[in-house]
C-alpha cells in the first residue's frame, strides 16, 4: 500500500463519474469481519484493513453510507518493496 498512489472513486449507480480521492490514514489494526451472514455458527475467516480516503473536492453531494467503488492504483504484479527500491 503506497499512501502517495492515486484513486478514484465512482458512486454505485454514477459509473461515469469519476471523484478523485486522497488518502488520509490506514487504521494500525487488521481487524476479523464481523457481518457475514449473520448464521450463528458461521466462522470468521476474513480480516479487513481499513484505510480512510477523502474525497478531494469538498462539495460533494455524497453523504454517510453511500456504497462507492473505490480503485486505487498499484505496482505491477511482481513487483516487491525491493526492486522498487532498486536492490
């Protein structure tokens, strides 16, 4: 996860628009995710990583809750910290 990589996010039902995001923090906890189906014996086998985006142009018409699609750019497949580095 590279904090400086760029991304955008499209509202669910306004695929065409697309709203540049800046990335803000990542929360320091992996944490299990707690709603799956609701099955009482259901088991937990996914962790989630929050990172918190910002919507970059303040006068959005998004609110709290909204379901967006978020896309944020990423090395190439293979490419490790390392040869990033140029060791």
């Amino acid at each position: 996860m590279i904090p400086q990589a760029s991304a955008v996010g499209k509202l669910r039902g306004y695929n065409d628009v697309q709203l540049p995001l800046a990335f803000v923090r990542r929360d320091p906890y992996v944490l299990p995710r707690r709603s799956l189906t609701g099955d009482g014996n259901e088991r937990v086998d996914t962790r989630l990583l929050q990172v918190i985006y910002a919507f970059e142009n303040q006068r959005m018409w998004a609110f709290t809750g909204r379901q967006m699609d978020v896309f944020i750019e990423s090395e190439p497949v293979g490419q490790t910290a390392q040869t990033r580095r140029g060791t």
